[in-house]
C-alpha cells in the first residue's frame, strides 16, 4: 500500500498533536468527528481501485527502532532517540505491534525498563502479552507503570486489543494460562474473578443483560470466565477444598452445555478437564491416612450417617474416574470386607452356599443383636458384606414365599383372599422392606435416594403390593357383607377386588424376582451388562416418542377408513367364507393393528377389503364386488408404515443400543466399578437385621434414639440434634479436630506435588526451545563483542 502524506502523517503518532484532522480513503472519510460516507465522484472510472482497508504503515526510521529494539541493546535504542527528538515512541506496524510488544515478547527486561521510562510510553496490552508468556518481573515493571499512570486501570481488559477480547482481564487471562505465580500476585494486588451466573439464571442483573447486551459477547463472556475459575491454579488460590470445588464446577458446566447448545462441546471439554483434576489429585496421596482424609470430608454433603461423605459427593455428580481410582477403590474395598480377608480367596461356589447358611443362623442373629449388641459376633456380621450376605439371603426367602403364593392351585378357589397361611409372612415382609427403604430414603434425603432407577423401581413394586393387601381386605369385607364367597369365578364383576389383587400380586412378583438383577453389579463379566441394559432403556425412552408420533399419525389417517365394510363376509363359489378384518374400523382397532405391526404380528390380510355378496340379476346368482382403489390405498399406507417403522426406525434403535453396549465396554472398568461402588455404598448404611427383622427394634436402634433425645434436651459439646424433612430426626456432629486441622496441610502438600509432576512435564517438552533461545542469544553477544572489537 503506498502511503500518501496524509497516511504518513497518521503514523507518525497515536497522540492527539500527530493525529490528522482529515483522512479520506476509498468511499470512506477518517476526521476528527469519526467516519463519514463521502460524496459519490460521478467524473470517476466505474471501476476506478479504492482502498478499502487502512492499516498503519512504518516509515524507514520507525522500522530501524523496531530493530533495535528486537537486538535488546538498551544503549543503542537510547542513542537512536537521543539522535531523532520528537520520535514517536508508541508507533506500530501493520498488526498493531509496537516496540513495547516486541521488548516485552523478547522477554527483554531491561529493554522494558528503559521504554517505561519514556514520556507518554502506551503500555497498550502489553500487561496481557507479559500475562500470557508468564513474565512476572516485566509484569510488576507494567502494573506498577500503569499504578502510576491511572490507578485502578490494571483491573480492567483492554479495549481495541487485536489479541485479547476487551472483557479479558489480567487474572482472567493469568488464570486461563495457568500461571500460578502470577495469579498469585494478581490476587495480592486486588484482582478478582466474579463468578458467571448460570444459563438459566433470571436475576434483575442477567435480565437487564438479556435486554441489553449483546448475546454473543454474553455467552463468551461467561464461557472465557468459566475458562478462567476450573483452572486448576486459580482453583487452588480461591478455594481451601480443591476436589469439592471441581465436582460442583463440573456439574455446572454439564448443564451450561445442556443449556446453551451452540458451545456444548466447549463447557463439556471444561467438564472433563475439570473432572480429571480432582482424579490427578488424589492420584498424588502415598497412603491410606491420606486417603482416608479426603474421602472423609463433609464439604458439599451434610447427609447424616456416611463413612466416606467426599466419595458419596462423588458418586452423586456422577464422578466415575474419581470413584473407579484405584486409590479410592482400595479405600471401599477395604470398609467393604474389612477384617474378613480370606472371602476374597473363597470359590465361587462357596460364595453362593453362605447365603443359604446365613438363613440357618439368622434367627442366632437377630438375637444376639437383641441382647448382646457389642459381641464380636455382632460386629462382625455388620460389616457390609456380611449385611449384604445376610440381606441377599432374607431376600431368598422372601422370593420362595411369593413363588409358593403364585403358584397355588385356583380351580376351586372361592372369592375372598386367599388363605394359604404364607400372608401374613409375605405382609410382614413387604412392610419390613418398606421400612428398610424409607429409613435409607431419610438417610440419604429424597432427592438423592431417588436419583438411583432401583429405588424407584421399588416403590412401583412396594406399592403393587400393598395394593394388593388393600385389595385382599377389600375383598374380604365384601364376602363378609354379601356372602358370595361360593359365586363361581365367570360370575364375577371384572373389577372385582380378589381379579385385581391377582393382577397386581403378579406383576410385584415379577418385578420381585426382575430385582436379582442388582447382584449382577458384584460380577467383572455381569456388570456391565446390567449397566449396558439400563443405558439401553433410556434409547428405547428416547425413541418411544417417535414410534408414539407414527403410530399417531397412521392411525389417526386410517381410524375410520374400513368402517362401512365393517362384518360383511363375502363367499366365493367354492362356498368359503371370508370375513372382513376389523383393522381399520375406528381408531383403536388401527392403533392396535398398527402396534402389533412393529414386531411383524399384523394380519396379512390387515389392509384387505371384503364386500359382501351382491344380489344378481337372476335368482340364485350374485355379483362379488371389488373397491381396488380403497383397498390399494389401504396397502400403500400399511406398507409405508411397515418401511418407516421395521425397516427404518427398528434397526436405527438397534444401532444406537449397539453403540451404548460398546460405549460401555470400551471404558468397562470404569463403568463396572462405579456401579460396584454404588451398591457397596447402599449396603454400608444398610442394617444388620435385613426384613422383616428390621422391624424389631434393636439395642444399637434404641440407643440412637435415647442419644437424640440426650442431645436435643441439653446442649451436648460438637453435636447438635437435628430433624426436617429430608433426613428426619439425625445428629448433626462436627467434623473431627485432626480432620479440620491435617486437611488444609494434606491439600497443600497434594497441590505442591500435583504442580511438580505438571513442571517436570512441561520441563522435558520445553528443554529444547530453552536451549535454542540460550544458544541465540549467546550468538547475538559474540556477534556484538566481534563488531565493538572491529569498531576498536
């Protein structure tokens, strides 16, 4: 671009004095007033060239003082200006660097001393180029300069900036770079980070956002500080709890990606690297004291009762990697079979027969927890894999006296419930796990008890079969009133009390038996297959709402489309018979033809029209009539329906199941020992009675009642008497001294060594460049010394 005297004298300062009054270029006026359209020059060429974009542009002087100051010869550089008064000093180039820039790029401090020293130097965004190559001493040097200049303006971005947004700050940048040092003196000179607010927060400040700023800035904004607050450095400037800082970030960032599609795979990076920096962490402790430390923690989770509340933390933001580490895994398993070291050795056979001999022994059990709760005995039959063991083998039990209740013979039976003497066992049962599940339910809190699909799954069964002890005592008081007992069964009324009970004792059956699928999780090969089965439900969820829209949609069209054929019957001359099909005659006979249809059982003849006989014109004689246009419609529609539905949406769901299976034994371990670590955790807060002995209460259960009233009528030193409606009635105990006091020292020294292995790595790839740049400038000296000696 050749440069006119007017585009000269643009460059020769940024300051008002050099600054022209007037630019024009192209169609385009440059004035003191801003921009202007200029009048159309209607002598000019049509298609005369204009310049369309004007960049600055160093003139021969300015390009030598760039020189040298990319050489770092502070004496040379304070010659040139001595020799060339009135030099601008804040010149740049085309991409708007300046001598400033380069000094501080080439880590030449004293270079950036001698500039700061000159008169109306403008530091520009140098702050953030110091920021982002991790100068620290330059750094001081600019904030100081800028301290002096304007206090307060190295809090703020830097408008106009062609490398960093205006919204991006010091301690942000320092922040999303890493830079430990740095954040650290930022945050000592004042800096802060506010926290962004969610996608879906509607405060007055985000409101008045929304109506007013620009929606892409907004959302840069907030993904760059989200950028800033889950790195690991600034994590562990701003926080004394590093791991239950990363959980709830992740979390948040999860749902921004939900909420705002358009960076989804942004937030959801973020999510994992944030994830995996809690896993790095505790990958840093040497010991099980350590460890124990941190999975003690109660930041985040104030639930009553937990052994390891930071791994219960972990389990509810879905942390797989940090709960399947084998640092954390070596800590379960070690409360999971405590002193009982030898049941990892015992055969698989074995293992299946302890069951079967802890029913023999379980009423020696329940007695000894009566009456002798602090036996050895005792506390070795609470560790949780016995509880397991003794629960598993009660849930046998149980699913006997189901499978003889079902299975009894009906062909005499009378109306009323059934009187097999194996009620009231079953009811006892029933009320017995009922227990057991809300008494885990005020443990846990209802919100997080229900976030695990079993739990709801029992309460569906829980309530089939109370539903049907309602309905055996409905049907009992209503012999008692009528005396029917003797009606015969094809008598009854179809919602009678003891058909319904049979319907719903049936279905809680199955569902009863369906639960030994749970055991599955304990099992390396089973597992993952209970897992992939339960992924595999929630695509078979996402895809019923488009199987819900065809079969809507086809039978909507065709409800009423064969009705007026509707029992007619048609006869050959051969004498047989065929009878219209009542597949399209209203809209449920359609939605049901058209639901069989998905698994291929629709009648061939589904789409078929009969007509019946038509009286001839002689006696004895008759005309068989055919409607080919209703009829072909009929197939076309049902054969478009078959393509869209069999062919088409059938195999995209087995393809996407497919893809959950080996989305799931790809990363098996991970997913095997998370769902592990979830029933180990159910059975830790289990009881040792299982049902319907939980029912009985125990020395350890009355204690803890007496212990809360004790707490709750006189004040009692770290422990406070709770009860609301999430856990109930709880004691509420204050962490441990030895854990308030050893965990700030334990993080410090996991962090200390987290940054080490992350130097040692960043050392070995940076070796070689740091070599490079020492032997340049080595070069650069020898080359100097050589020249003053010639000059000599």
């Amino acid at each position: 671009m050749s440069a006119t005297p007017e585009k000269s004298s643009l460059n020769q300062s940024t300051n008002s004095q050099f600054r022209p009054s007037h630019i024009s270029f192209g169609h385009w006026s440059v004035s003191a007033a801003g921009y202007r359209r200029l009048e159309e020059d209607l002598n000019a060429p049509l298609l005369q060239p204009r310049s369309s974009i004007l960049l600055p542009h160093l003139q021969q002087s300015e390009k030598k003082f760039f020189e040298l100051v990319a050489t770092n010869d502070v004496d040379e550089v304070r010659q040139f200006l001595d020799e060339n008064p009135g030099f601008n000093i804040n010149c740049v180039n085309f991409q708007g660097v300046s001598a400033l820039h380069i000094a501080t790029q080439n880590k030449s401090e004293a270079m950036v001393e001698f500039l700061l020293e000159q008169q109306n130097m403008d530091i520009s965004d140098c702050v953030l180029h110091a920021i982002r190559d991790n100068q620290i001493k330059i750094l001081q040097m600019l904030l100081d300069k800028l301290q002096e200049t304007a206090p307060g303006l190295e809090f703020v971005g830097v408008t106009h900036s062609s490398d960093f947004p205006d919204h991006v700050t010091p301690l942000i940048l320092a922040a999303q770079c890493g830079h430990f040092e740095i954040i650290e003196l930022l945050i000592e000179r004042g800096h802060r980070i506010s926290k962004p607010h969610p996608p879906e927060c509607r405060c007055t400040e985000c409101i008045l956002h929304l109506q007013h700023d620009d929606l892409l800035h907004g959302e840069t904004l907030r993904l760059n500080l989200y950028r800033a607050i889950t790195n690991p450095a600034y994590i562990c400037h701003s926080t004394h709890d590093p791991i239950a800082t990363a959980f709830e970030l992740s979390s948040e960032l999860n749902q921004c990606a939900m909420m705002v599609p358009e960076f989804r795979n942004c937030y959801r990076e973020l999510a994992n690297e944030i994830s995996a920096f809690a896993v790095e962490l505790i990958a840093c402790c040497r010991s099980t004291e350590e460890m124990d430390l941190i999975l003690r923690q109660k930041t985040g989770d104030t639930s009553p009762g937990l052994l390891f509340p930071r791994l219960v933390m972990a389990i509810n933001y879905k942390q797989k990697a940090f709960v399947a580490h084998p640092n954390t895994q070596q800590m379960v398993e070690s409360v999971w079979h405590a002193d009982w070291y030898e049941w990892k050795y015992k055969h698989v056979i074995v293992r299946s027969l302890y069951p079967i001999a802890r029913l023999i022994i379980l009423p020696l059990i329940a007695l000894m927890c009566l009456v002798m709760p602090k036996h050895y005995w005792v506390k070795h039959w609470s560790i949780p894999l016995n509880k397991m063991i003794t629960h598993n083998a009660s849930y046998l039990l149980f699913l006997v006296l189901i499978f003889l209740e079902s299975n009894q013979d009906k062909t005499g039976q009378k109306r009323g419930p059934p009187n097999t003497g194996l009620e009231v066992f079953i009811v006892l049962y029933v009320f017995g796990y009922v227990w057991g599940s809300f008494r885990m339910c005020m443990i846990k809190g209802p919100r997080r008890h229900f976030q695990s699909l079993w739990n709801i799954f029992d309460v569906f069964m829980y309530i089939l079969f109370l539903a049907t002890f309602f309905f055996w005592l409905a049907s009992y008081m209503d012999v008692c009133q009528n005396d029917q007992a003797d009606l015969e069964r094809k008598y009854w009324h179809h919602l009678d009390p003891v058909l319904v009970a049979e319907g719903c004792f049936s279905v809680a059956v199955i569902m009863a038996y369906f639960r030994l699928l749970i055991l599955f999780r304990l099992n390396y090969y089973l597992g993952p297959l209970q897992i992939s089965l339960g992924k595999m439900s929630a695509d078979i969820a996402k895809y019923i709402t488009v199987f819900a829209l065809l079969l809507i949609a086809f039978s909507a069209g065709m409800s009423r489309f064969y009705q007026a054929y509707d029992g007619m019957v048609q006869t050959d001359d051969n004498g047989i018979k065929t009878a219209q099909v009542g597949s399209f005659v209203n809209f449920s006979a359609a939605l049901k033809t058209f639901f069989w249809a998905l698994f291929c059982m629709a009648p061939l003849e589904s789409a078929d029209v009969i007509i019946e006989n038509l009286p001839g014109e002689k006696d004895k004689t008759t005309i068989t009539n055919h409607h080919e246009f209703t009829e072909v419609v009929g197939y076309i529609v049902f054969g478009i329906f078959e393509v869209l539905s069999v062919i088409m949406l059938l195999n995209m769901l087995i393809a996407t199941m497919s893809n959950t299976f080996q989305r799931v034994t790809d990363n098996v371990d991970v997913e095997w020992t998370f769902g592990k670590t979830e029933f180990y955790i159910e059975y830790m807060n289990q009881t040792i009675l299982p049902p319907p002995l939980n029912l009985i209460p125990t020395a350890q259960g009355i204690a803890a009642v007496i212990e809360w009233i004790q707490v709750a009528s006189k004040s009692t030193p770290g422990k406070v008497a709770r009860c609301n409606v999430n856990h109930c009635c709880y004691i509420e105990s204050e962490v441990d001294e030895h854990i308030a006091k050893d965990f700030p020292i334990l993080m410090s020294q996991i962090v200390q060594r987290y940054f080490r292995e992350k130097d040692a790595s960043a050392d070995s790839a940076g070796d070689d460049l740091e070599l490079l740049r020492n032997d340049i400038a080595e070069l650069r000296q020898l080359l100097k010394g050589s020249s003053n000696a010639t000059i000599g």
